[in-house]
C-alpha cells in the first residue's frame, strides 16, 4: 500500500507541480484567521473578508482588543458569523497571553487556541513551519477512501492512516493537491474517471 499510496503522490505531483494553499496570507497570524474563518465557507469568500478585517485589526494584540460585535459585522458573510468572531477574539487574546503574541507550533499548544482543530494545527504547522503534516478536510477524506488509501470518514483515524503510507516530507503538499484535484476533477457526486490521472490507482475507477 505504501508503494500504491508514492504513485499517488508522483502522479499529482505532475499534475499539479504548485500545491499552495488557496488562502491569501502575509504572516502565520493572518493564516491562523483566515482558516478559522474557512469553515464552512469557501476560500475565495475568506479571501475577499479578510482585508477590511486585517485593516482594523492586523496583529494578535489588535484583535484580542476588538470589539466581538464590530468583528462580527466584518465576518458576517463567512458565516456563522457569532461563533468565528467570538473564537478570533479569544484566540487572539491567548495568542498575547500565552506565547507572547506569536503563533506556536506545537500541536498540544495549536489545539488548546479557541476554535483551532487538528485540521487547522496540521494547515499551520505544514504551511507555516514546514513540518509534516497532514491536513484532512472532506477533499481528503473522499478521495483517499475512493483511491482505496483509508477506509473510514473518521477525520482522525483517516490521519492516523495516512501517516503510516505516506512519506512524511510529502504529506503536506499531498493534501494541497488533494484539494486542487477535488475542485477540477475528483468532484464530489459526480468524479470525472475518465480524465482522472489517479484512474489507474483508484479502487472507485477500477469498479465503475
């Protein structure tokens, strides 16, 4: 399976040579944002948001000072709109608190922020800090349990698989191109096979 899991990785590789993340960001802070408020809202939402709620509050320290309501307004259109804005704050003001404003890397350190998952601790500490790491969000999972590489929608236990196939200075980049493939080929209820680079690895195409 592991060798089945590096022809996965060589195949999107070549298909997809740029894996960066589609959130706009200039510093570990602004990423740790824009992923919260990711949630259940698409990147290119994220994207037009964050610069009028950058422009009032650009730092840990400014945002753990803002007010929740006047944050709320500025997220309005991200949806759940209370609960993100609410999280921003807090996490800012632990941010200050705890580790001197700066963005930690320690997964304990991460998930312990308000708001912040593993999902969103493995995005940072791969994109920011370039250790491996394995970012699982629905592209992820679908794709992985079609291609025959996990075999659960358990977000945990799909990392917990793919940590023993993939090699660990490719597990990032991996989950990047997993999204990149989701979006343009590997759609949700309606996967194009017949223009999939991965068709000849995946257990989906091999049955339909």
């Amino acid at each position: 399976m592991r060798d089945k899991a590096s022809r996965i990785v060589d195949l999107l590789k070549t298909e997809y040579p740029d894996s960066l993340c589609s959130l706009e960001y200039t510093d570990p802070f602004h990423l740790l944002v824009a992923v919260r408020l990711a949630a259940q809202c698409t990147d290119a939402r994220v994207n037009l948001v964050m610069p009028a709620l950058l422009q009032s509050y650009p730092t840990p320290q400014a945002m753990a000072a803002a007010d929740v309501l006047h944050v709320e307004q500025l997220v309005h259109s991200c949806g759940f709109y209370r609960a993100k804005a609410r999280d921003l704050v807090a996490m800012a003001g632990q941010l200050c608190t705890l580790h001197g404003g700066n963005v930690p890397q320690g997964m304990d350190e991460l998930t312990a922020l308000p708001g912040v998952g593993r999902k969103t601790a493995n995005l940072i500490r791969g994109d920011v800090f370039g250790l491996p790491a394995i970012v699982v969000d629905t592209h992820c999972i679908r794709i992985t349990n079609l291609l025959g590489l996990t075999d659960t929608k358990n977000p945990a236990k799909v990392e917990q698989q793919l940590l023993q196939l993939l090699d660990p200075a490719e597990s990032n980049d991996f989950c990047h191109r997993l999204v990149l493939h989701g979006r343009a080929v590997c759609i949700a209820r309606r996967p194009q096979c017949g223009a999939c680079v991965l068709a000849g690895e995946c257990d989906f195409a091999q049955l339909r």
